[in-house]
C-alpha cells in the first residue's frame, strides 16, 4: 500500500470506530520545502496521527490546529516558513515556505474513493471544507465544480500533480489520487529478492514473473505478487503504461527478449535489463532483428540502474530502484513543464 493508501486506511478505520479525525494536506509549497503538495496527515481524536507534512519540523503546529478543528473549529490554511536550522534537521539544504490545509476529514464513504476508485481527484473548497470528486467518466460531492475546474482535475491526473486551481471563483485545492506506480521485474532472481520489497517500501506496486517455479515461490518473495507465466503473456495481461517500470533481470533471452518487446511496445516510463554492455550490444541486435528500431531499443536502460559502484546484488538493487525513481520524477518534471 502506498503512503497515501496508509493514511487513508487509518483514518477510515478511525472513522469507522466513532472517532473524529482530522486531515491536514500540504496544499502549496517554495523553495526547498520538505513535501509535495497533496502530502497528508491523519489525525485522531487521542491524538494518534499518521502521515507527514514537513518531514518533522511543523508537525507539531499542525497536530495543534488538527486537534481544535476536531474541537469544532473552522477549516484553515496555515503558512510556515521552514528556517535554515529546521531544514537542516530534516534533510535540506535550506529552507522553504509551505501551506497547510487543516479540516474534519471527508466522510469515510469519500476516503474509501479516493482508496478504491482512483484515478480520482478530490476537488476542496478552501474556506468550506466542501468536497468534490472527479473521475474520468464522471463527477460526483458535496458541490458540481465549474466544468473549466473538472477539466483543471483531470489535467491534474494526467500530470499527477497536485495544486490550488487557478482562476477559480474562491480557492479550491485539487488532490490527486492515482493509482500507485507499478513495477514489473522478470526474473525471480537474487536481485529481485533485494528489489521487490525495497520498491514496495517505495510505493511501488510489484509484480515478480518468472515461469520457473523453483524460483518463483512464496518463500522466496513473501507478500509479493508473482506471475508464473511465460513473460510476454504475463507483461500482455498486466499492460504495463505510463506507469510501470519494467525490469528484466534473468540473463537468459528466452525470458527477457519477450518482456522488452512487450515493453517497448507499450508506454512505460522505464525499461531496465540487465546485463553487461557487450550482453546488450547482442540484446540491440536481436532486438533489430525483430523490427525495433535503434530509438525504441534506444529506451532500455543497460546496464541497468545508476553506476553506484556496488557489485553486491542488494547494492544492485538500490541503483536500480534509484534509476526508477529519477525516471518516475524526470516524467513528472516533464508534464509539469509542459502545463
């Protein structure tokens, strides 16, 4: 379950016990604040809380407007601004600004959507706490937002990004709630031992194909879907998108030549194979032979991961989920530039 997932699933449960909760959601940021927009925090009524809007440095501001929200206070933005010395503690270079929104949090019915339905848009009226949600088919809430507004929502969710609208009639935040990023390994191989939990841990949806099933086993990769499929059937079923990262770890073309043309025939951010710079020069060549071009075979990232200087096939693992991360954040940076 991704960051999100848990704090929602706290706070519906919380919700589901007969206990007010409150929800604070990072709703604008400069400089080198410490989390993105539509970062949460849940907040229940003994003060337990679950999730993170700054790293550490104004959570406990924030904990204290929660608490008089859940008293009956109204909903309120907050401003901070995150000293040199606070940025330190948690990891920056410098400081920042952020704004903070804090509210009763949604209904349980509107968090188990942003859960189970997504991609979903949950659209807020600042200076109510209204909510509206948008999906791709359709919209549903407390209010209709302006179709200029539905259309800044799914924008949003093609970009991932979430933001105050512009030009709307009163300030309406849209939160953006996608489905995790998935990644998709071919070879349940000792390097994916390393790398499935680790990309779990990160948010990644995972999925492990191997036909072999000796390697492929429960014992092995406790807790992660496995696929023990011919991998082109497996990676056809699973469509991988503009949201998969597909990493192919076997050595053996049987097993990864099927994967990467499935793969390079789809949209996914990222392609990784591993392999040495000569095993890939002969990848390229059967490849071609297959009809890809030089610019598609161009997408695979071989050697695979960032040139860490591990040799260990943990330390392995940590550059490729590295090189994952900086794909997934250079798309993102992309959209972003083009909006």
């Amino acid at each position: 379950m991704d960051e999100d997932g848990q704090v929602l699933d706290r706070a519906i449960g919380w919700l589901g016990q007969g206990r007010r909760v409150a929800l604070a959601t990072v709703i604008g940021t400069w400089g080198s604040a410490p989390r993105a927009p539509g970062s949460l925090l849940a907040l229940a009524d003994d003060s337990a809380f679950i999730g993170s809007v700054s790293g550490g440095c104004i959570e406990g501001a924030v904990i204290e407007e929660g608490r008089g929200v859940i008293a009956g206070a109204a909903p309120r933005v907050l401003d901070f601004g995150v000293s040199d010395e606070q940025a330190w503690e948690v990891g920056l270079a410098c400081g920042g600004e952020m704004k903070v929104y804090v509210e009763q949090a949604p209904s349980a019915d509107t968090l188990r959507a942003l859960m189970d339905e997504r991609p979903v848009a949950l659209v807020t009226e600042l200076a109510t706490g209204a909510h509206a949600l948008v999906r791709p088919d359709r919209v549903g809430g407390d209010f209709s937002p302006s179709p200029a507004i539905v259309e800044s929502a799914r924008r949003a969710l093609a970009e991932d990004r979430s933001f105050v609208a512009p030009d709307a009639p009163g300030e309406l935040f849209i939160n953006v709630f996608n489905r995790p990023l998935r990644m998709m390994m071919v070879g349940a191989v000792h390097i994916a031992q390393g790398l499935a939990p680790m990309a779990a841990l990160a948010g990644f949806d995972v999925t492990v194909v191997d036909p072999r099933r000796a390697f492929a086993t429960e014992g092995r990769f406790p807790g992660v879907t496995l696929s023990h499929e011919w991998p082109d059937t497996a990676l056809e079923a699973l469509a991988p998108d503009s949201r998969t990262a597909v990493v192919t770890l076997t050595h053996d073309p049987k097993l990864d030549d099927p994967a990467l043309a499935v793969a390079l025939n789809s949209n996914a951010f990222y392609i990784g194979a591993l392999g040495s710079r000569r095993t890939h020069a002969k990848r390229s060549g059967r490849l071609a032979e297959k009809g890809f071009s030089e610019g598609a075979i161009a997408r695979i990232r071989s050697p695979v991961g960032l040139p860490l200087g591990g040799r260990k096939a943990t330390e392995i693992a940590v550059s490729i989920l590295a090189q994952v991360v900086q794909a997934s954040h250079a798309v993102a940076g992309a959209d972003e530039a083009k909006s």
